[in-house]
C-alpha cells in the first residue's frame, strides 16, 4: 500500500513503513516544518514505530532538517521503535559524517538491504 502526502510518499513493506521524501531540497523553513510534522506523525499520531527513510531522492538537506531527523529518532526511540535511513546521496553521505550523525543513525546504501536487518 502507498500513499503520498505533500513532501512524503509512504509504503509499507512487511511491516515497515518506508518514507520517500519528494523534494529534492528540504532547505527552506516551511519545507523543514512540513516534513519534521509529517514525519513526526508517523510515530506520534499514526502508531508507526519501524520507519525507513529513503533519501534517493534528496540531493539538499538544510542543517535544521537535520535536527528533524534527530528528533524523530527520539520520537520512534521513545516508543521503542526502530530507524533506519538508505539510499543518502554521496554528497550528502559527507554532511552526515562531519557531523557525526553517521553514527547517530543505521545508514544503509541499498533499500533492500535496510529492509533486510529489521
């Protein structure tokens, strides 16, 4: 089953959801706040405590997207959930090394490969 919402498209595989991201650049304000509420819903709202985020198609993302992503790891971390992220650009691979997130998140090149260690 996939369903899109107006930054994220999400499917669910066994009993994964992966998350997409639709914009290539999550840079501005607005893009940031939408994302971080709809990814925050997953868990908090919708009960969704395995999430996989696929970045194929994310070649941009703002140091205050980033601090999203750290707050929904304690989000799905608070309910005992899991979180991986896959497919990260190799330009943006470099942010999340110099900032160390690399070994904050599970980063997996291949979708499936993710899939495979839940």
């Amino acid at each position: 089953m996939s369903q899109t919402r107006a930054h994220l498209r999400l499917e669910t595989i066994d009993d994964v959801t992966v998350v997409s991201f639709v914009d290539s650049k999550i840079v501005t304000d607005e893009a940031i706040q939408e994302v971080g509420e709809q990814l925050y819903s997953l868990v908090e709202d919708e009960g969704h405590t395995r999430l996989l985020l696929n970045f194929s198609n994310v070649q941009y993302l703002s140091s205050a997207a980033l601090g999203k992503l750290i707050n929904l790891k304690k989000k799905v971390g608070a309910v005992k959930g899991v979180l991986k992220l896959c497919c990260i650009h190799p330009d943006l691979l470099e942010v999340f090394k110099i900032t160390r997130l690399d070994q904050v998140f599970e980063i997996y090149r291949e979708e499936q490969e993710a899939l495979d260690r839940f």
